[in-house]
C-alpha cells in the first residue's frame, strides 16, 4: 500500500513540474505584457529555464522521465499495473499530463517549447536585485 501512496506522490510532483514549467512561461510572457517586475525575478527565471531545458533535453537523447520512470515502478511494486488500478487522484493528474503521442510528436514539443523559453529568457531577461 505505501508503494501505491509515493507513486501517487510522484504524479503530483510531476504534475506539478508540468504544471510550473507551462504556467510558468505563461505568466513570464502575460507578466512582461502588463509590465509585472516579479517576472524578471532571476532565482525564479532561472528556474524555470533549467526545468524546461532539462526536459528539452530528455526528450532529444531519448531518456524516459525519471518521474515517470519512478511513478511505473512503484505502481509494479504496489502490484498495479498503470493504466489500471490505481487511485482516483492518480488516474486524475496522469490524464491531465500524459498523451498517447509518437515519441517524436513530444519530442518536437519540447525541444520547440525549451527553444521558446530560451527566447523569452534573451527577449525579456531577468534582473538581479541591487
């Protein structure tokens, strides 16, 4: 039972992940829009650059997710199998963050993405505090 517990854990970790690197491009290019400073935060920019390069680069020397690859083998520890058996909330946030694309389809996804958080972050640049 634990085993199914941390996968769900993991789920929403990677939900969240998703959730950060998405919205987190989306309130950069709204905020810079309205003139909100907070964007030019640098801890926060490079943050999210690196979260988003990271996956860019997963993706483009064809390696499994860690988070997902962690999530499938608790849930083979839990004795579930993916797709089936598992919590409300599991099922929830993996049809939110999981597509049954070609991996190339990802691929181009987030190496185009990572390519437009790399522009925002030359276009818009963060600032360091004085």
């Amino acid at each position: 039972m634990p085993y199914a517990f941390f996968a769900d854990l993991f789920v929403l970790f990677h939900f969240f992940y998703v959730t950060f690197a998405v919205g987190g491009e989306l309130f950069i290019l709204a905020g810079a829009f309205i003139k909100w400073g907070v964007v030019r935060n640098w801890a926060f920019r490079i943050a999210h650059l690196i979260a988003v390069v990271f996956v860019a680069l997963e993706s483009l020397v064809d390696v499994l997710c860690p988070l997902t690859e962690w999530e499938y083998n608790l849930r083979e520890l839990a004795g579930q199998r993916v797709e089936r058996e598992i919590s409300f909330l599991g099922r929830l946030l993996r049809r939110i963050i999981f597509y049954d694309f070609p991996s190339w389809a990802f691929t181009l996804m987030y190496v185009g993405f990572g390519a437009l958080v790399i522009l925002t972050f030359i276009l818009i640049p963060p600032r360091r505090r004085r």
